[in-house]
C-alpha cells in the first residue's frame, strides 16, 4: 500500500570529481567571467597602445592583434569546458528529478487504485445492506440507549 506523502527536499546530485584541467578551466572562465578581467585589459592595451608596444608593435600593432586573437581562442575553449562540465552537472540533476517524478507518478497510480478498490467495496457493501431492516434496529438500539442513560442517572443520584 503506497500511500501519498510529500517527499523531503533533496540535495542535487554530487559534483563529481573534477580533474586538473577542469579546476584550471573554472578558476579562468570565473576569473575571465569578472569586470577584473576587462580592467585589466583596459589597462594593458592603454599602455600598449601608448608606448606602441613599448617600441616593437608600431601601428597597426601587429603583435597586440595576434596576441588578443589567441587569447580569444583560448578563453573560449575554457568557457566551453566549463559549459560542458556544467551541462553534464545539469544532465545527472535532471535525470534524478527525472527518476523521482515517476516515483512519485507511480505513487500517485497506486493511492488511485487503492481508492477505487476501497470505493467498490463500499459500494458492493452498501448494496447488501437492506436499509429497511437496520433502521428499526437503529431505532431500538437507540432506544436502549436511552433507557440505559435514565437508569444511570437514577443510579448515580
């Protein structure tokens, strides 16, 4: 018999272990993910910009475009470690979620059924019942029960 109560909150799944890399891939996406990040960036091209690359990059800053390019291409490998990391995360939460709703969808199927056992029960008892002999017993019974609290009252006086 399953019966109907609401299951206490539970935790995610656990993170699981993460490897060198990965740590590495979250501590620069996070750090890449901050305006730090763009202040720094702000500063160093300023700079670069203004001593030209202190003396070796004249414009059109050849080196400064290389540099920035490579940057982008690493910093976007990083965000998608981190990204599929945090899908694969997402992924065995779902699957938890996923596996106690149909506990509970099947909980629920089972209280359903019980009920409409019980209420066929009921019926197919009510159906054998002739109302119209229990009623005058009820009356007598109640009767009795009357007679038997006026005795008690003249007892207990």
């Amino acid at each position: 018999m399953a019966t109907a109560m609401t299951a206490p909150e539970r935790p995610a799944a656990p993170e699981p272990q993460r490897s060198l890399q990965e740590r590495v891939s979250d501590v620069i996406t996070g750090f890449c993910g901050d305006m730090r990040f763009v202040y720094v960036h702000v500063v160093a091209f300023a700079i670069w910009i203004g001593t030209k690359g202190f003396g070796n990059d004249a414009f059109p800053f050849n080196f400064l475009t290389m540099a920035v390019s490579l940057e982008a291409i690493f910093l976007s490998t990083f965000i998608l470690i981190s990204q599929n990391r945090q899908q694969a995360i997402a992924d065995a939460n779902n699957k938890l979620v996923q596996a106690r709703l149909l506990q509970m969808l099947d909980d629920v199927i089972s209280d359903e059924k019980l009920d409409l056992m019980n209420e066929e029960m009921i019926s197919a008892l009510l159906k054998r019942i002739d109302v119209e002999r229990i009623s005058p017993i009820a009356d007598h019974v109640n009767a009795i029960a009357d007679c038997v609290a006026r005795i008690e009252v003249k007892v207990g006086s």
